[in-house]
C-alpha cells in the first residue's frame, strides 16, 4: 500500500527535478563519481568490516529500490534541464533514508552535488523540496541530517535552510577509512513555514 501510493515519485522545482534512481543511469552515474572522485572522497562511507567493500551499483540500485518499495527509503537523483540535450543530465544524488513509521515517523537524508554545479543552489532546493514533500505527502515529523564538521559546503545547505543544530556525535560514521565525527542538523514538521521550505527557500534567494 505504501509503495503504491508514495513510490515512485518525481519532484520538481523549475529545471531541477528529482526522480527515481534505475539501473540504467549506471553509465552516467558512475561518469559523474569518476569526473568527482576528488571531490567526494573525502566525505564518502567506507566500510570497516575487514574485506569489506562498498556495494557495486546495481548491488545499490538493488537495495535502494526494494528498501523503496518497502516504505523505508527514498532514493533519488538529481538532475537538471539543460536545453542543449534531448534528456535532462545527472546532478547529484538525494537519499531519504531510515525511514521509520508509527511514533517516530522521521528520517535521515544524504546528498551530494557534481562540482561542476556546486554553488548555484541545487543542495538547497533538492534537500527543501523533498523535505516538504516528506511531511506534506508522506505524513513524516522530523527530517535529520548529518554533516562532517569540516564540510563547509553542507553545512552551509542546513545553514540556508534553517535546520536546526542537535550536537556533535563523535566517530559516527565509517568516511572514507576512518570513524568520523559528525554535526547533527534536524527539522520537524512545526519548525516549517506555512510556504514550505522550499517557498522560503526561493523567496531568500
């Protein structure tokens, strides 16, 4: 029932959309990570079991998709129009993860941006777009993200959005080899404004 009436699901706001991760997005996905591997690197999960390694990417579209169905998770990429191709190119990737109902009804979000189109306001507008669909259409209460202190561009997307800050959790994820700290930012329902926050968002810019 979940899945029927909340997924798939595209979103969108002016040129920039969010839709479906699929299996065949593998070739310009992995173009992306490689022409980014600089980039994200420093910020990328890692897995600390010994030989363990990261899921291949129909292993993650896999996953993704059946955790979709499930109602546990969201995940998207993002793309944007551009007027000199036929078909809208990949951005960046969103993930609204750990999704938990009943009491709780909260989740995590994840993203990350090509470089080349970091700093024209695609973190901001992807992340407040999909969080207002969340609340608004999924019924969820509190949007969580967490962000390693030292990247200054994420924190500046929850700063432009009004997260609010929870706190430092020390060694809380596994990044790029070692056990990181990260800040805690985290929004609920009442905390956004009658406009959505993506309305606010826009209005700002």
């Amino acid at each position: 029932m979940w899945a029927s009436g909340l997924w798939p699901v595209t979103l969108r706001s002016g040129d920039l959309a969010l839709r479906p991760l699929r299996m065949p997005d593998r070739a310009e996905w992995m173009a992306v990570r490689a022409r980014n591997r600089d980039w994200l690197e420093p910020w990328e999960a890692s897995n600390p079991q010994p030989g363990g390694a990261l899921p291949t990417f129909r292993d993650m579209v896999r996953s993704l998709t059946r955790q979709a169905r499930e109602g546990s998770a969201l995940p998207f990429v993002v793309t944007l129009d551009d007027p000199h191709q036929r078909s809208s190119p990949i951005v960046g990737q969103l993930t609204v993860s750990s999704i938990v109902w009943g009491s709780a009804l909260m989740a995590t979000l994840g993203y990350w941006v090509d470089r080349e189109h970091a700093g024209r306001g695609i973190a901001p507008t992807a992340v407040a777009l999909t969080t207002d669909h969340c609340f608004r259409e999924m019924g969820l209460h509190r949007m969580e993200i967490n962000i390693r202190p030292e990247n200054a561009p994420s924190l500046r997307v929850v700063e432009k959005l009004g997260f609010r800050y929870e706190g430092l959790r020390p060694r809380y994820l596994h990044i790029n080899g070692a056990w990181a700290d990260h800040e805690s930012f985290a929004l609920t329902a009442e905390e956004v404004p009658a406009e959505g926050l993506l309305g606010r968002w826009l209005a700002t810019r």
